[in-house]
C-alpha cells in the first residue's frame, strides 16, 4: 500500500487535491504537518519531501500536502488569485483537522509563496493550533532590487504575454509523445524522476495549470508589497523558523539579514548551494528534510 494516498476534498464547492499519510493516528494528541506549495502549487512535487520526513521521524507525524484549488487534474474553467489561494487554504486545514484528534496541534511547512500563506493563517483563528511555521525560501516581500524578479514581473504582468505563453503549452500538449517530451526535458533535466513524470503529467497533458500558474503569479505581485509584516512575525517568533539559501531572487539574503536585524531573538538559518526549487531534486530534498526534522526537534 502506497504511504501516501491522494485526495479530493470538496471545500465551498472548491476541489483541491491533498496527498495524505494512510495511516493517521488516532490517540488524543499528536503533531499534524501540513505542507504548502510554492508555485506552481502542485501538491506531488513534495512528496519525496513527505516520504523523506516521515522516514526520519519513523511515523511520528500525521502528513496532509495542499495542492492549491487551480491545480486539480479536473479543469475546473477557473483561476485563483494568491489571496484566493490563502483564503481556501485555511478553509481546506480547518475541514483537515476536523478528522484529527481534538487536541492535536499543527506543523506548517510552506515553501516560496506558500511561506506568505503560511502567515497568513497565523493571521487567522487557525494560529492557536499551530505549534510551529517553517517557512523555506519564503516569497514574502518583493525585491526591488532583484533584477529577475523585477523582469519577471514586468512579463508576467502583460495578460497578452500570458496569453502567449498558454498557447505555446496548448501547442506542447498536441505534440507526438517523443517530441513533448524532448522540449520537457531542458526543463527537467535535472529532477529526479517522480518530478519529471509530474511535470509531464501536469504541464504536458492538462492545458489548465499553465493558466493557473501564470494567473497566481501575476497576483502574487499585485498583493506581495516590499515591507513585510515585522508586528506579525516579532508575535509569532516562537513558532516561526525560516530557512533561506544563497543566490535566491525570491527570497534574497538581504531580507534575512534584516529579519535578523529586525527581530533579534528569530528562529533563522542560512544554507549553500540550495536551488529554489529544492523538491524537485533528491539532494535537496535530503538537505531540507534533515534541516527540517532539527526544527521539529527543538
């Protein structure tokens, strides 16, 4: 039987798709993690993550990955702003952990963006069941000073350049198996092989993600300002811990530097030779489950 099994749950007449452990238990008190995508916010990108942490930690945490409501395989003719996104998310964890023990305490893991939605639900009624908030490589304030974010924004705020983009993919999927999956290939050339089948999965077969990839992303810098919410953080200290690594344009060294400066006593760690996009590969995935399994042991 697979560790993971793939769910759909239905929340304000919204799907989202969620990868859970199969075997939650069932005593009065335990730790639940649940993890929250970066963008594009396909849950099954994490899994080797998931399958990682529960390895370590030998089944000692209940596990739910969110997918977010615009990456179901099920087109549902509809995309969702990142605020949108946030808002479901936090109806979709208390749905979650109406199944959990009454007492049991969430362990929040949210990579890029969903290091924002992360906050957002310490915002929110939900903060008092969370014990802890790893946020990794968090998207939480944007850059001026990055260059490439700076050029992504400008394209990817130009709906005729979005437009375009979803018709090259629209193109992609129509194309012999062999030949897609040639062009897939300098983009997943150096992924392990479950992301690679994702990706192909996802962007080679469904004409939909795209749209909801591109349409997130030029919401993300609508709503993302270029101070982040220090009241927020310097509150929720104690359960915060953030993770950042070298040469990232979406979560810079500079803004750790002044989270360090800022908040003096902040749960913050620094890594080398990390991608952004750490879940895609088995040495990153190995590097930030181990970085993660210190913090649930603190």
């Amino acid at each position: 039987m697979s560790l993971f099994v793939k769910k759909i749950i239905n929340v304000d007449g919204i799907d989202s798709e969620i990868y859970q452990n199969t075997n939650l238990k069932t005593h009065e008190q335990f730790f639940h993690i649940v993890i929250i995508p970066g963008n594009p916010g396909i849950g099954g990108y994490y899994l080797n993550l998931s399958r990682s942490i529960w390895e370590k930690t030998k089944g000692q945490y209940g596990l739910s990955i969110l997918s977010y409501a615009g990456f179901t395989e099920q087109n549902t003719n509809r995309v969702f702003s990142i605020t949108e996104e946030a808002e479901h998310k936090i109806k979709l964890i208390k749905v979650i952990r109406q199944e959990l023990p009454k007492n049991s305490k969430l362990i929040l893991i949210g990579h890029s963006i969903g290091g924002w939605i992360c906050l957002k639900i310490l915002n929110s009624d939900l903060s008092a069941w969370v014990e802890k908030a790893i946020l990794i490589f968090p998207f939480i304030t944007q850059n001026l000073k990055s260059t490439k974010q700076t050029f992504t924004k400008f394209l990817i705020q130009k709906s005729w350049i979005r437009s375009i983009i979803s018709e090259f993919f629209t193109l992609l999927i129509s194309l012999p198996i062999q030949l897609k999956s040639n062009i897939l290939a300098f983009v997943t050339n150096q992924y392990d092989t479950d992301s690679k089948n994702i990706t192909y999965k996802y962007f080679g077969e469904l004409s939909h993600i795209i749209n909801s990839v591109l349409y997130m992303a030029s919401t993300e810098f609508q709503e993302l300002g270029i101070e982040m919410d220090l009241f927020l953080i310097q509150e929720n200290v104690k359960k915060l811990h953030f993770i950042y690594t070298q040469d990232d344009h979406w979560a810079s060294i500079e803004q750790a530097q002044y989270l360090k400066k800022q908040i003096q006593n902040i749960n913050l760690q620094i890594l080398d030779d990390v991608e952004h996009a750490f879940c895609v590969t088995g040495i990153g995935n190995k590097i930030i489950s181990n970085r993660i399994l210190e913090i649930l042991l603190m």
